[in-house]
C-alpha cells in the first residue's frame, strides 16, 4: 500500500476549501444533492459492525471496533480503541455508491473522553480515493465528554476518479503520533453516521445473454459467468473447480454490450462450481476471501486458488491457497469444500519473510499437494527472472519458481523453499501424481526484457504461453533434467483470434482418469467476437500418457470432455445446475442449500427472461417420470415454465403456469407426459415481454409408472419432382388402438384410431429443393390398464439435396 506522505494535511486543507465541505453557518445550507437516499450501511450501529471496518489504507494502521452502549441515540455504537495512527478508524466502503461531480451531506455523532486528552480535538470524515489520495470531507472540534456533531457537506470533484471510495473518522494527521498517543491516538465514540445525496449509478447487468455454452458442446465449463485458473479438486465423488473471480469486474455497456478490460486489482472472490458428471454444473456462486468484508480481510486479492484436504488433530479439514495479488499468498480453513470458512492465520502464509522466496518477483499461485504419506507440499512463483543471472539464463532457466514443505496443521511451512528449475518458467506450478511419480506442469513465459531481451530458446524448451512439464521421483526435487516436454500449447492455436495470453492449468484425477483444466476467453469471444477483454472461462480436456509415463499434448476443444455419468433426476437438486444455459444468472439468498445442507451457500436462478432457458445434459428417467416439481418466487404475474426434451424447441412434456403470490417462495407441480428414458432436458421460460418472470430455487422430478405405449418411429427425407419432402412413419405396436400425432418443422397430421400394427404416415413437403437433417417428434395416446397413457417418441432424419 502506499503510505501516507507529509504532504497529506496540505492536500486535504485544500480540499476542504475547494469542495465547500463544513464552514460556519452551515446549518442553514440546503444540500445541493440530487436525490435523499442514505448511502451509509447501518450508521446508528444497532446491527453491530456490520459493513464497518479498520481503515486499513497503510500497513501501519490499526484500531480496534467495539460496539458500546454509550450511544448518542438507539442501543448502540462504536467504540475505537488501540489505534496506532491518526487514521486509524471506522471505515465504510462507499465504492459504487458516490459519483463525481455529485454534493452530499454527511452528519455524524462523534465524542473522546480521555481526561488526559485536550480539552478540545478536531476529527475528521475523510474519503480515501485509493493509493495516496484522502480528502477530508468535514470536519468537527469536540468538547472532551460531550457529543460533538459533523454536519456539513461535500462535492466531489468532477475529474475524480471514485473506483475505490472508502469513508472513515480520524484525528489530524501527523507523522509520530505515538509520542502524544493521549493527544493523537485518544479513544473514540462514533454513532449515528450518514452521507444523504444522489442514489449510487444503476450497475450494468452482468447477466450474459448469449448462449456461450452451445448445446452439445461441453467447453467452456459455463456459460453464465467467467472464471480462471481453474482448479480441480475431488472429494467424496464430487469434483470442485475453485477459480479467480474474473465475472466481479465485468460491467457490459448496455448498449454495446462491451465491457472494459478486466482488472484483476478488483477480484477479491474466488468463485466455486461442481459436478459428478463432467457436463452439468452446479453453481456455489463466490467465497468472500479477501478485502474488508472477505475471510481473510488482511489480504486484498484473491487470485490463482488452489485445494488440498488433510486430517489435523483427528478433523478433516479443507484449506484453500490463493494469491493476494503478486507480492504474497495465502491460505484459508473449510469445514468442506463448501464451507464455511475461517482464517487461521492473520498475515500471509507466502511472502518475502519465507526462507528461500527471496528473489522470486511474484510469490503468488500457490498450488498444494498433499502426498500419499500425508507430508504437504506447496509450489508457488513467478514473475520476472533475477537480473544476477546471465540474459541467456534468465530466459531458459529462470529459476523463478519454489517448492516448500508444509507443516502439519497445512497453514504454515516448514524449512526452506526449494528452486524449480522449470525452463522458460513464467508462473503457474502445480503437482500431481501418478504410478509413483510426481507431475509438475507450468506455464511459459512471453520473454521480453524481464527475461533477459532477444534469446534463443533451447530446443525442445517451451514457447511463449505454452504449458510445460517435468516428472521427478522427489516432490521437492525438480532440476531442469526434469522437463518432459510441452503438455499443451497456447489455446489461441485451438481457439483462434482473440483468445491467446497465459494460461494457468491444474491436473486431478477422477474414477479412474486424468483431467487437465485450463482457461481460455472463450465465452468473452461469442460475446464480443475476436476483440475480447480478457475475461477467461474454465476449460476440461481428458489427459492421457504414453507407455513411458509422459503425456500425450493435450488439443483444446470446444467438445471438451464426455459425460461420465446420466444425470439422476429424482431428487431434490439445485436450479443453478446447468448443462447449457441462456440469458440468466445466479444470485445467494439467505438460508442453506436444500441439496448440500443447511452450512453450503445457498443460490437461486434469477434474472429470467421471456425466451431464456437452462438445461441438463443426458437425464436418465428410467422407466419413466409423472411429474416435476420447482420451488419459485414469482416477480410477475403471467410467467410459465414449460419442460422439453432433447432441445430448447422440442416437444413440451409438461407446463408449469407459475401463478403463486408475487414475491412468495412457492413449490410448483406439473405432470408429465412420455418422459422415459434418456434426454437432454430444457426448461424455457415465458412471460411478460420486459420484466423479470421469477426466481428458481430447486427441482425433483418424481418417478411414475412404466406404462409405455410400443409405439415405433421412423423418418427419412427423400426427393420426388426435384422437391424434398420429410417422411414420417409410426407403427402401433400396441394390442389396442391409438391416437397419434406426426410433428415436423413442416407441418403436423394427426391420425385417430391406428390400428394394432398399423401404420400412421405422412410425407411433408418443405416447398424447397434440400433441407437439412432434423428430428421429428410423434406423440401417442392410448390406454394401458385402464389408464391414459401418452408417450413421446422423437427420431432423427438426414439431409437431402435434391438439386443435383
């Protein structure tokens, strides 16, 4: 962080004359702002600390909040004591509240009431803008042991940049404060904040309205949100795949549908998806790591996560590494994969204090392992190679990456990190293992002066962006005789313009194969076409080796992956699980998981639209379901859900008016017709054009009875007269009658009464000379036990061409 220069009460004397914050004879001003909305969170303090913080804009601050009863109004406030500056105070960040050019009033109560302080103190409200700029807003001199009142207003500067805009109380800077602490560093009372003016900016949707992830592909992973350097993890036959929250600054304008460039500087979430079948994937939305409100409010990033599980003192716990930006790393403790999480430490876990770490440039992506014989291991690094080491040297063998044993409680190292002399080494290392060896694989480096200038790469070595490997029989043993070879090349080779830059990779193994996880900005490419903004998304390909252990180079695809497993549908399972999705998002709501317990997140589909959908891969319905169930909040009144098979298009098995009370968590049923077997299933929503419909919770779908009807499905496309023509044949292999309905893209006939091994037949013209493969959809209705029973059968056709 930057400190706090000398300069500082210069600049902030200024301000409060230029900005026209608190002068005499305020009180008679009327605000100049726009509108009266309070865009401070709990100021009277009665929620206790919530949304307060220790300004933390220097390393040196430091305070202490505690809520008090000795309110100037209400039950509570706060208390500040151990400060160790004059800025050491209750902070609130207003980041995307506040807007240049805008006035705002702000009001506060404040009291000291050390007798060994001044009879009189001035306080200020101060706004840090980020790195080194404060401004003090208003301004108020105390009476000692009385309530004193900050009642003023403030502009801020049409030019100002407000990305970052955190308000906090202080004392007058000065630099030593600690030799007067009774007169510097006193305790104070605050109570009863406001800042009252324009409402903060509507933020631009997030939601992404493309199909990102097309139906039949399995890359990228998701196609509602971003998200990079995926790692996988396996536990209890689930897999994880914890990655940097590339979505937190996506802000697409809302006319272009353009966002600006990411910034990682901002992404202080790590966001959590899974899977048991490699295809759908549930959403567990975002951890708060980082930042004032995070796990881990002591770090400010969290980027490049990675997972390990481990028995400490008879409790399995799970610890998630992530990097606080370039200079150090970090860890926190689950009590799943899920969570719920805590810190165990209160500074970072890698940095410059770690013996052997010293000249690494960047002390991030830390990457765990923990190895058969339950011993630990963490690799981390990157970044420029050390200008001691000869230009040709830096370039091939940079020596820029460590590996450290990790001690038993998995938050703490033991001994001295190790060098990975990995060549051309850039950043990214991660160990797996297999038949007793170890795997480190690592991301290549671009060259450039901070790699030594103009070099020649050794042969066989890595090109720029390129993921490499090496194989040892030691963990913390990896000398350059290590390298293999080149695992996967940059994705921009498989995934063309716009998609190139580093990559960050992970390797798990899962029943039995090996999966490799990489990103590519894939999604941000069907969004904006080959100028994208560098918002990565999560990507599978299987891994396989040769006979002699090493890898076979992995090939990017948009296939990605198969299915390993139909997804089982009766049960209670999360509406944000998704093969494929359009036009929504996800959202956490208060309460826990109906799928994963009352402790994991719970999240909601939201932001549904007329014409959105969202869809599983592969269901298998066995002998068949009767009815399926969602829990949903109506937002309008008018909305639908309709269940499809097999595409976004397809025949409609079953409707669910949604006509529950707006705003009101509701438990819909519809029954279902001829839902046997495997499908691909999709749920489309309709309603109001304009409005957001409802909101998903969950579905279950309940199995019924194994009534089919034996009807058999046939079409073919064919030319007569130089025209094509699709037709469709269903043969009643029932022992009674039945009614049947034959449905094309051309047109539809219904036939009554087929017989007992009769046919229904049409041949429907298309009025073109060629038409393209399809699938028809034929519906019987007929009785078997005295019941009615309707069955849907689908078959598919080829194209045809009847010009030549």
């Amino acid at each position: 962080m930057t400190p706090r220069l000398r300069r500082a009460p210069r600049r902030r004397a200024a301000a409060i004359a230029t900005a026209g914050v608190l002068l005499a004879g305020f009180l008679s001003a009327a605000p100049a702002a726009a509108a009266d909305t309070d865009l401070i969170v709990n100021g009277g303090f009665e929620n206790g600390l919530t949304s307060w913080f220790v300004n933390n804009g220097n390393a040196t601050d430091g305070a202490t909040l505690a809520p008090t009863t000795d309110a100037y109004s209400g039950a509570s406030a706060v208390r500040v004591t151990n400060r160790q500056t004059t800025g050491s105070g209750p902070m609130q960040d207003l980041s995307g509240k506040v807007q240049a050019g805008q006035t705002y009033a702000l009001t506060a109560r404040i009291k000291y009431d050390n007798p060994a302080s001044p009879a009189t103190k001035q306080f200020f409200a101060t706004m840090h803008y980020g790195g080194g700029t404060y401004t003090n807003l208003v301004s108020v001199t105390a009476n000692r042991g009385q309530w004193a009142q900050f009642n003023g207003q403030f502009t801020i500067p049409s030019g100002q940049n407000v990305s970052t805009a955190r308000l906090f109380f202080e004392t007058p800077w000065t630099s030593t404060p600690s030799t007067a602490p009774e007169t510097h560093l006193m305790d104070f009372t605050l109570d009863d904040v406001s800042v009252v003016g324009a409402a903060p900016p509507a933020q631009p949707s997030k939601t992404i309205e493309v199909v990102g992830k097309r139906p039949g592909e399995h890359n990228p992973l998701i196609g509602h949100k971003f998200g990079a350097d995926g790692f996988g993890f396996v536990h209890d036959g689930r897999v994880y795949m914890y990655m940097t929250n590339d979505t937190q600054g996506y802000a697409p304008n809302p006319t272009t549908g353009v966002s600006p460039g990411i910034n990682y500087g901002d992404i202080n979430q790590i966001t959590l998806i899974s899977t048991t079948d490699m295809v759908n994937w549930t959403d567990h939305g975002e951890i708060p790591v980082a930042g004032p409100n995070g796990v881990a409010p002591f770090t400010n990033n969290s980027w490049a996560p990675g997972m390990a599980k481990k028995v400490v003192n008879g409790q399995e716990k799970f610890f998630l590494y992530y990097a606080n930006g370039g200079g150090s790393s970090n860890v926190i403790t689950g009590a799943s994969p899920l969570g719920p999480w805590t810190s165990e430490r209160t500074s970072t876990l890698i940095d410059g204090r770690t013996p052997g770490a010293e000249a690494v440039a960047w002390k991030f992506d830390p990457a765990p392992l923990v190895d058969a014989d339950g011993e630990a291991y963490l690799y981390f690094g990157g970044g420029p190679a050390s200008t001691s080491m000869p230009p040709a040297e830096r370039f091939n063998n940079p020596k820029n990456l460590r590996a450290i044993k990790l001690g038993d409680d998995m938050v703490s190292t033991e001994g001295t990190a190790a060098v990975v002399d990995a060549p051309v080494a850039f950043e990214a290392a991660q160990v797996f293992t297999r038949d007793g060896k170890y795997y480190l694989s690592y991301s290549s480096h671009f060259g450039g002066n901070d790699f030594g200038g103009n070099q020649t790469p050794l042969p066989g070595y890595p090109g720029g962006g390129q993921i490499g490997y090496m194989i040892s029989d030691d963990p913390m043993s990896w000398p350059k005789e290590t390298y293999a070879g080149v695992l996967f090349p940059n994705q921009s080779q498989f995934f063309g313009t716009g998609t190139g830059g580093n990559n960050h990779q992970s390797v798990f193994e899962y029943e039995g194969k090996y999966y490799f996880t990489y990103h590519a900005p894939t999604l941000n490419k069907r969004i904006n076409g080959d100028t994208t903004q560098g918002y990565r998304s999560p990507h599978i390909q299987e891994l396989a080796f040769h006979a002699d252990g090493t890898i076979q180079q992995v090939v990017g695809t948009y296939a990605g992956v198969s299915q390993v497993r139909d997804f089982d549908p009766y049960r209670v399972f999360e509406a944000e699980t998704f093969g494929w999705s359009k036009g929504v998002a996800t959202a956490k709501i208060d309460g826990g998981s109906a799928q994963f317990g009352a402790t994991a997140p719970n999240l909601v589909v939201r932001d549904i639209d007329n014409g959105d959908w969202t869809a599983l891969s592969s269901v298998d319905f066995g002998e068949g379901a009767q009815s399926v169930t969602a829990k949903v909040r109506p937002l309008v009144a008018g909305g639908k859900i309709e269940i499809r098979l097999d595409e976004a298009t397809g025949p409609v098995v079953g409707t669910i008016p949604v006509d529950a009370p707006i705003g009101q968590w509701t438990e819909l049923t519809a029954s279902l017709d001829g839902v046997a077997g495997v499908h691909d299933v999709y749920f489309t929503y309709s309603g109001p054009q304009g409005a957001d419909l409802f909101e998903i919770d969950t579905w279950s779908f309940e199995a019924g009875s194994a009534a089919e009807l034996p009807v058999e499905v046939s079409a073919q496309a064919r030319c007569v007269a130089g025209k094509a023509y699709v037709a469709v044949q269903a043969r009643n292999a029932h022992d009674a009658p039945v009614d049947v309905t034959l449905e094309t893209a051309h047109g539809e006939r219904s036939v009554p009464n087929v017989a007992p091994g009769a046919n229904a037949y049409q041949q429907f013209a298309t009025r073109t000379a060629a038409v393209e493969g399809g699938t028809v959809t034929v519906r019987a209705s007929g009785e078997i036990g005295g019941r009615d029973v309707t069955s849907v059968r689908t078959a598919a056709h080829s194209g045809v061409d009847c010009a030549g």
